[in-house]
C-alpha cells in the first residue's frame, strides 16, 4: 500500500461518515403534503354517519374529507396523523411542532361546505385547525403534511351513509352519488 494513500482512505472514510450522519440528521417525510381549510359548525348531518352525533372523538379533532382522499367513502373514520407546514406566502401560520391525530366524518364535496374549499385535502374542525394554526394568522388555509394511520387501535371506518338515506345533496333517497 502506498504511504500516501492512507491519509486519503482515512479522509475518504470520515467524508463517508460525515454525509451518512448529515443525511441522518434531518427529518425524512413519510406523509402526503396537501392542503387544510377551516371546518365550522353545523357538523350534522355528515357524510359518513348521518345524524349520529357519537362519530364525533371526544378531542373534537375531526375533518371532513376532500375529493383527493374521499374513495368513495373508504376515508369514512380512517384517521390521520396532521401537522400544519410552513410556506414562504404564510411564513407565521402555524404552531411548530403540533401534531394531532383527526378522524375523517364527512366529505366536503356538497353543502354547507363553501365552493372555495372544494380544492383541499381536508377541512379541519375549529378544535383541530386552532391546535395546529397559529391563532394569529389571517389565513383560514393552511399548508399540511398528513399520514394515515393503520394498526389494531384504530377503528375501521364504516363508509358513507347508506343508499337508504336522503342524498344530502338532493334530499332525494333515491340517487344517491
């Protein structure tokens, strides 16, 4: 071996080391990246449950869902690992570090809903969106990073309400989407 190869496998080596601990240091996201608006009352009559007011978490952290994660109803009581993102346009919107765990109730596509939301992912509850959004910001959307949590702690969801009750569209029982 050449003498002066040494010092250079030793530099080689420390340089390996060096990126593996730098790329270990910063967080890797796993979630999706969407979008979140504010969910105001009225929360009945939902999409998923009908007038069941028991759908509801005690922590009041629930959404309704947008079309980007609707399926059909399959979102119905799945539930989500939320977090506020910051961007450059609303660099003071959210409460760093906040985490919640939201379950899915209804879906935004239909009324009350305001056409403006229509384009998110999901509409948090006032509970969920104040637990993430900085109170201070003028912005009623927010940037998210979302995860769908599975496991035997989490309860199935039960899918939208069935084809025997009003379309909440229509009103009407028998066309239901």
């Amino acid at each position: 071996m050449n003498p002066t190869s040494q010092p250079r496998l030793q530099w080689l080596l420390f340089l390996k080391l060096f990126c593996v601990s730098l790329f270990l240091h910063f967080h890797t996201s796993y979630g999706d990246v969407g979008t979140a608006a504010l969910y105001s009352p009225p929360y009945l009559h939902t999409a998923c449950y009908g007038s069941d007011a028991s759908q509801f978490p005690s922590s009041n952290l629930f959404a309704a869902a947008g079309d980007r994660i609707w399926d059909n109803g399959a979102v119905c009581g799945r539930q989500y690992l939320v977090r506020c993102i910051t961007s450059t346009s609303t660099p003071d919107a959210c409460n760093q570090n906040q985490t919640i765990l939201i379950k899915i109730v209804d879906y935004m596509g239909r009324p009350p809903f305001a056409l403006s939301t229509y384009n998110t992912t999901m509409v948090l509850s006032n509970t969920a969106f104040g637990s993430i959004a900085n109170s201070s910001t003028a912005s009623s959307y927010i940037n998210i990073e979302f995860e769908q949590i599975h496991g035997e702690d989490v309860p199935l969801g039960r899918g939208p309400v069935p084809p025997s009750d009003p379309n909440p569209i229509t009103d009407d029982a028998s066309s239901q989407p």
